[in-house]
C-alpha cells in the first residue's frame, strides 16, 4: 500500500521569502501522480500543482515549484516570495495510474506567514 | 468558489440522532467523493460515485449512509454516530474518476458528535 509522509507539522516563513515543504512517499509502483493541495481556513482545498512521474520536468506553477526525486520517492514544494495569502494547511497526495480513483493524502503541514 | 457546495457548514448532533450532509456541484463532473478529515490525520476516502453508481467503499461503517440520486447531488445519511465520528467531511468532484484529473473540493461539514 501507499504511503505519504510529511515530516513538518509546522513551518512559518517571512514574507516575501522562500520556504520548502517536504514530502516523501513509498510505492511499488513506476507511474504515478503526486499533487500539493493547499487548505486555507475557508477549508475549502485548492490543488495547488501536479506532477506526472513519467515526466523528468519539475512541475511550475507561478511561485509554486516542485523538486521531485523519483529514486528518493520525495516531492517537495517549494513557495517563492511567500505572500500572507499562503498561510494555509499544506496536503501532499499520491495517485496510482492504475485506475484506482483513490488520492493517499499526508497529514498536511501548517504553513504561517510572518508579516 | 470551487463549485462544490456543502451543506451545513456546522453540525452538532448526538449519537440517538439522524442527520443528512448535503453536496451539490455545479460543474458538470461525472464523479463524487466523500472524505473524512480528522485532526493529525490523513484525509481518509469514505466512498466514490461515478455517474451515480457507488465504485468504491472503504470500509467505511454502516452507521453512514450515502446516497446520489444524480450526478450533481450527493449525500451523507447519518444514525447513531459515535463521538470518534467527529470531523470534517469533505465532498469533492472531479470530470472522470479514473482520468487522474483534479478535485474540486467542497469547504466541508464540522460535525461534532455529542
């Protein structure tokens, strides 16, 4: 089975800085997809980026990047120029590409932005 | 605004109660999801609808009831809850269950089970 870690219960980040929020992950499997959800207090989650792991690229999006390392089974996300409207709750999650409709999520990694 | 309503934001009810969650989106996806959010802990997937029919169970108690009458609506009946059952129940959608697209999440109920 699946298994998605986050290691940061809790980060903070000045404004305006950069800060990176770790994931890793266990599978078996070769293909895949890795996403970061993002959990404001609206509680609503918004998928923040995607990565398909047949792709060597890192995922972008705007001030969001990923650094994936397939060999290490990590996905981490990487915030650039942090702004207040980040702070949020942060999910990394994992999908087979084996027609399983199921997204195994971590337990998420409180983001505060410091003014 | 993802398009995914939820309704009600909050709940209070004790465990003799019976008590329905509502989700309703409006974009045209063809499947649904119920998920269970508690404190520390991974979001768990309670049950999958694809055009209505119930694809997925996980093992989920019977003490929770789903229900979708049409692609845009669905529901979660609940009886005879357990104070563990306190949490947040998210609803999602997404075009195609097994087209790896995203999900478009509801803000969810907080329930809390007296």
């Amino acid at each position: 089975a699946q298994t998605v870690t986050q290691s940061q219960p809790e980060m903070s980040v000045q404004e305006a800085e950069t800060v990176t929020l770790s994931c890793t992950y266990d599978t078996s499997e070769s293909d895949y997809y890795l996403f970061w959800y993002k959990q404001p207090p609206s509680r609503q989650m918004i998928l923040v980026i995607r990565q398909e792991a047949y792709k060597q690229q890192n995922a972008t999006e705007n001030r969001f990047s990923v650094n994936f390392q397939k060999a290490a089974k990590s996905f981490s996300l990487k915030i650039s120029d942090s702004q207040l409207g980040d702070a949020a709750m942060y999910f990394c999650a994992y999908r087979s590409s084996e027609g399983q409709e199921k997204l195994t999520f971590g337990t998420g990694t409180r983001l505060t932005i410091i003014p | 605004e993802t398009g995914v309503t939820q309704t009600p934001r909050h709940l209070v009810m004790g465990m003799t109660n019976k008590k329905s969650l509502k989700c309703e989106q409006h974009l045209g996806h063809n499947a649904m999801y119920w998920y269970k959010q508690s404190a520390k802990k991974p979001l768990e997937l309670m049950f999958v609808y694809s055009l209505e029919e119930r694809v997925e169970n996980n093992s989920v108690p019977s003490r929770f009831s789903p229900e979708c009458p049409n692609s845009s609506h669905l529901f979660l009946h609940l009886h005879t809850l357990q104070p563990e059952d306190s949490a947040l129940y998210l609803c999602a959608s997404s075009q195609d269950p097994r087209g790896h697209e995203k999900l478009f999440f509801g803000s969810g109920t907080q329930l809390s089970v007296l």
